[in-house]
C-alpha cells in the first residue's frame, strides 16, 4: 500500500496504523464499517463527523484512498438517479485485511447496531442511505 498526505511510500506497518488511526481517519473508516451498506457517500460522512468540516472530510478520504485503505465506488451512469448520490466509499480488500491483521476491526458489529440507533437523522440522510449502491465484487 502506497500512502501519501504524510506517510510515505514504503510505510512500515506501524506507522500505517498510526496513519490509520489518527482521529478523523479512524472515525471516517469507523462511519464505513457502521454503514448498512458499508459505503457511505461523502454527505453521509460528513453528516457523522458534524464538528470536522466537509472539507477535512474529503481531504482524509483522499489520504484513505491514497493509503489504499479506502476506495471510491461509482454507480454506473445508467444507474444515478437524480438528487441522488453517485459516488459511495468503502474499504478495499487489502484495507480490510489490514485492519484484522491489526485487531482494528474488532467493534463492527458494535459500530453496525449504534448506527441503527442514531435517532436524529436529517431527511437527506436517510433518504442518502437508501439511495441506489453499486454492486461491490
């Protein structure tokens, strides 16, 4: 895994997971693992992270991305509705493996139930969340 946004190439696995687990990284790929579908769009992210701005958001996703941690998933064209996201974020296979080899899995199925309970969210949300997802291999 290549890793950029300050980690370096060549990154041992210490500091891939000091990478990784830095605040907002770990709550963005923690917001991953509680998502019904485990692939928020980027409003949905944003939308958990309400004291971190949209723009931080989206910059440690890219860094996620470029660690090869995360991955953007588009729906195909004849897919994307309307008002609808398109694009979603999900972990990639070596990301996955990874975080077990790290024992940074540990709460998903914890993360998943919390998620159920959220009980404030906006119109938007839930209506992001049930938006079309693409099929992930």
């Amino acid at each position: 895994m290549g890793v950029d946004g300050g980690t370096p190439e060549g990154t041992d696995a210490r500091e891939l997971v000091h990478f990784v687990t830095q605040r907002t990284r770990f709550a963005l790929v923690n917001d991953i693992l509680q998502h019904p579908e485990q692939l928020p769009s980027m409003y949905e992210l944003e939308q958990l992270n309400p004291s971190v701005s949209d723009a931080t958001v989206y910059k440690h996703i890219q860094r996620l991305i470029d660690a090869g941690i995360v991955r953007e998933v588009a729906l195909p064209d004849d897919e994307r509705r309307q008002g609808y996201p398109w694009k979603f974020y999900g972990l990639t296979d070596e990301g996955r493996t990874f975080l077990e080899d790290h024992n940074l899995l540990g709460a998903e199925e914890t993360l998943q139930r919390i998620y159920e309970t959220i009980a404030d969210k906006p119109e938007k949300m839930i209506k992001y969340e049930n938006a079309p997802r693409p099929a992930v291999e």
